[in-house]
C-alpha cells in the first residue's frame, strides 16, 4: 500500500475510474481483482483500503493461509459457499494449516520459527531475508537519523515503516514496535520523541542483526 511514488490508494482509485469510463476494456476481468498487503495494521486501515476500491485487506508479515483465503473469497462465485466450492474443485484453496502459537519466550529477540514460517519454511529463503536485512541496515539507519536531524519526517516515516515490516517479516517484536511508535512520532513531526526512539532501536536492531549474521553462519538451528 505505500509505495515511494504512488501509493496503493491512489493508484486502486485510479483503476477504479479508468474501469467505470470503460477504459480498461481489454482485461478479461474487470473489476481487476485487488488485496491490500500493507504493515500497517493500523486502526482504520482496512476501511481505507476497501473504501479506495480495493477487494480484500491482508496485514503484514502475510500468512499464507490467510492472502489464499482472501484469494479464494474474490474468485469464488458470491452466491456460492467458498467451503462447497473448495470441496469440489471449483474454487481451489490451499490445504489449512494448523496455526502455530508464538514462543512463549520473552527474552529472545527473535521467534525463530515464527521467522521460518514467514518464509514458507525454507530456511534458505530465510537466509536470504536475513543477508539482505544486514546489508541495508547502515545505510536505513544513517538515513534515518539525517532525516530526523533535517526535519524531513515524511522520509523518516518511511524508513521507520520499512523498518517495521522488516522486523515483522523477521518475527523480531522488540524492534518492530520501537520502529512502530517511531514511525508515528514522525508523522506527527515529533523530532526529540522520534530521535530518542532511534536511539532505542538503534541496540535492538544491532542485536537483530548480530542474530541475523548467526543464522548465515548456521550458528542457529530453527526447530521445525
């Protein structure tokens, strides 16, 4: 839903107006089909999905089971159940998964097989996420902090939202809720809140990314 140059918002209201003057007649299918992925998870941030245009909603980090689900319910027929039809072949759904509750361990930075599961269990995947996290992590925090030492909260907002799907995708909570609040401190354009945050998350995602470089190194075994 955000994107740098034209947001999710915008661009389904766009497609919904270029559908109603008939402009997009060469699809197969209009209205084309749209689910928001967004980290958000905010209050309100359904409801401005659906009320842009789009189809369905589905928060980040994405479970597969529920992006099928919300696949399912817009291309099954309305007047028929989606289990009935599921059953039958009609409209395929992806087998359900047994939910696996969240590590009751609080003192570890990462849920390791939360992490996993974020990646359809294949640890190489999970390898991969976790590489591409450390490589960037200097440069999103030396842009953060310019940022805020600039007044330029709409870019600080930015990073701390990517950061915050980032850490999300990683199964990491700690920062992924510093990186939250410091995402909101910036959209309210609160620069000492916003800069004591940084400083908060700063450690956190050190550590993450000390854990991160453990996992590569196969110094970590994820219980499966």
């Amino acid at each position: 839903v955000q994107m740098p140059e034209m947001d999710g918002l915008t661009a389904t209201r766009k497609l919904r107006r270029l559908e109603t003057e008939g402009k997009l007649v060469h699809f197969t299918r209009t209205p084309i089909p749209i689910i928001a992925m967004t980290a958000h998870a905010m209050k309100g941030d359904r409801d401005r999905c659906l009320d842009a245009g789009m189809n369905s909603y589905v928060s980040k980090p994405i479970r597969s089971q529920l992006l099928y689900d919300a696949i399912a319910e817009i291309f099954c027929e309305p007047d028929e159940d989606i289990g009935e039809k599921a059953s039958s072949g009609s409209c395929k759904r992806a087998p359900t998964t047994e939910r696996r509750s969240k590590s009751p361990a609080t003192d570890t930075l990462v849920d390791w097989p939360e992490a996993l599961a974020n990646c359809a269990g294949d640890l190489e995947l999970l390898k991969d996420v976790a590489a591409a996290f450390s490589q960037e992590l200097p440069k999103h925090l030396d842009d953060l902090r310019n940022a805020l030492e600039n007044g330029i909260f709409t870019e600080a907002q930015r990073i701390a939202h990517l950061l915050k799907g980032a850490c999300a995708n990683l199964a990491a909570s700690r920062p992924r809720d510093r990186a939250f609040q410091l995402e909101q401190q910036a959209e309210q354009g609160d620069r000492w809140k916003a800069s004591e945050l940084l400083e908060e998350l700063r450690p956190l995602l050190m550590d993450l990314d000390a854990a991160l470089r453990d996992l590569q190194n196969d110094a970590i075994r994820i219980p499966h």
